[in-house]
C-alpha cells in the first residue's frame, strides 16, 4: 500500500515552513501592491504565518491551539484584497519556494494549495 504524506512533511515540517515564510516576506514587503499592507514590524506576522502554515499543510494545529479557529477571510476583511493583489502574493510565494530550491513539482502543488483561499480572501475588485 502506497504511505501518503502531507504537504507539511513534504516541505521539511517545521523547518521548512519557517525557510518559506523567511523568504517569502521580504518578497512581500518589497512588494508595491501588497507591501503597503503589513505593519513595519513583520515578525509577528511572520510567527502567525508558520503556526498557521504548519495546520494549513497538515501539520500539527499550532495557529488553532493558540489563537482558535483561523477563520482567515474575517481576518482579512479589514484589508482591501484584490483580484491583482491575491495573485501578487501568490507570485511572491512562488519566487520564495523557487529562491529556497524547492522542487517545481511540489512547488507547484504548494501554490496550488495557497491559491484557493488567496482568491477567497478577495474582497475588493481590482482598481
């Protein structure tokens, strides 16, 4: 019988989630459609991202045991999200995966994976 694994196993568990998200967010704060969204300070945000990375990829429930359902649309809701900026942070976590040397195949399965809710947190059409 085939041993399936999770996309949290397959990126390197909490290791590799913690190299996605530190080389993600310099992409997204250099961003110009995006950047302007997140405070100065970024580590917190940064933190928040590998609890709920971790839960999203079929880890442990880290984002959950610590600060309840994710209920991530309501959290951004207060964010002006477009169609445009969705992508845009997709793009940014592709160039991430790609600048950490993660494989195309499952590079591409991680993006696929992020990319509904991206779309999902669209809340405002694009300008």
């Amino acid at each position: 019988m085939k041993s399936y694994i999770t996309i949290y196993e397959a990126v390197g568990e909490e290791q590799g989630v913690r190299r996605i998200v530190e080389a993600f967010y310099p992409k997204v704060q250099a961003n110009p459609l995006i950047g302007p969204l997140f405070p100065a300070n970024i580590v917190p945000v940064m933190e928040k991202q590998i609890l709920f990375l971790t839960q999203f990829f079929g880890g442990p429930q880290l984002y959950s045991d610590q600060y309840g359902h994710p209920m991530m649309r309501a959290r951004h809701m207060p964010f002006p999200i477009t169609p445009e900026r969705a992508q845009a942070w997709l793009g940014c976590m592709n160039e991430a995966l790609e600048e950490i040397g993660m494989p195309e195949e499952l590079r591409g399965i991680v993006v696929e994976r992020l990319s509904g809710p991206a779309h999902h947190f669209v809340n405002t059409p694009d300008e």
